[in-house]
C-alpha cells in the first residue's frame, strides 16, 4: 500500500476528525496530533478562553501559526479544526504537505454530535442548528477544494470511516 505519508483530516465540528484521525493514525503506524488540542497545551488554557481573550481572529491566527508547524512535520495524522481552512494559507499548506480527507457529516447529525458539547465557543449563544447550517454553507465549498478524498460518514461508525479511508488509500 502507498500510504501518503502526512495525512489531514477536515470537517465541520462534529465530524468525527479527532476519534477518526486516532484510529487511523493507530491504523497506519503513524502519529496522531489534533491541531486544537495543540494549541490548548501550548498556551495552557482552552479553546473557549482564547476566543474570549482574543477574539476569533486572535485565534484563527494562533491556528494559522500551528497549522504551519505541524504540516511541517512527517508522518503523521492531523485533525484540524473545523474553521482552517478559511485560511488560504492553511488551505496552501494542507494541500502542499499532504492527503487531505474531507470527513462530511450531515447537518442534523452535527447538531446531534456538539448538542452536549460546551468546547465550541462558535456555537454559544446561538440556535446550533442555524449557526451549524450558516457555517457549512460557508466552509464545505473550502473542504471540498482542498479535499483529495471525501468520505460521506452519515451514521456510520468511526471503524467503518477508517477501513474505507484505508481502502480508498490501498486503491490508490
């Protein structure tokens, strides 16, 4: 099997990135980094407080800093966050350094994944629902031009996800 040696994860919150990019990682032999999880150890305080200190675009230039880091790395599986690729240079960078696979999740199944979720500081103080909908109109055009692959994941479990990813890579 050709197995790419950096692989991104893309997707909406909720998509399954994180629980899918462990099993993959673990999967292909590789290491498993979650960009956001990244920056929490690296300022030592979470998502939601950098937002409320500094603002979506204190953040989305944190992430910009990290996404170029880690797509420098080799082998390895990567999960972004859901907004990195408004970035175009994030966008650059993943398609630059690697296979990029769009993880696609229907709405209400999204809404259904972040309804107990409090880590999510785009979704506070807003119909998720509506919020979710506005976000994927805007972002899912960016996924899929940036995507060398989708898989459509729907109801199906993160095993399912990963043996058709690992799949559509033996295909390859």
């Amino acid at each position: 099997m050709n197995i790419p040696e950096n692989i991104y994860l893309v997707g909406s919150m909720g998509a399954g990135k994180t629980t899918v990019g462990r099993q993959l990682a673990q999967s292909l032999g590789k290491r498993f980094l979650d960009s956001d999880k990244e920056i929490e150890g690296r300022t030592g305080v979470d998502i939601p407080l950098i937002f409320e200190l500094e603002g979506e675009a204190g953040f989305r230039k944190r992430e910009r800093r990290m996404i170029e880091e880690l797509t420098a790395q080799k082998d390895l599986v990567l999960a972004t966050g859901g907004g990195a690729v408004l970035d175009e240079e994030n966008r650059s960078h993943l398609v630059g350094r690697g296979f990029v696979i769009y993880l696609c999740a229907p709405l209400e199944l999204l809404v259904e994944r972040t309804a107990r979720s409090r880590n999510r500081p785009l979704l506070d103080n807003s119909d998720r629902r509506t919020r979710l909908q506005e976000i994927l109109e805007t972002r899912d055009p960016l996924y899929r031009q940036i995507a060398d692959l989708t898989v459509e994941s729907n109801h199906r479990s993160a095993h399912w996800m990963v043996r058709h990813i690992l799949d559509a890579l033996e295909a390859l």
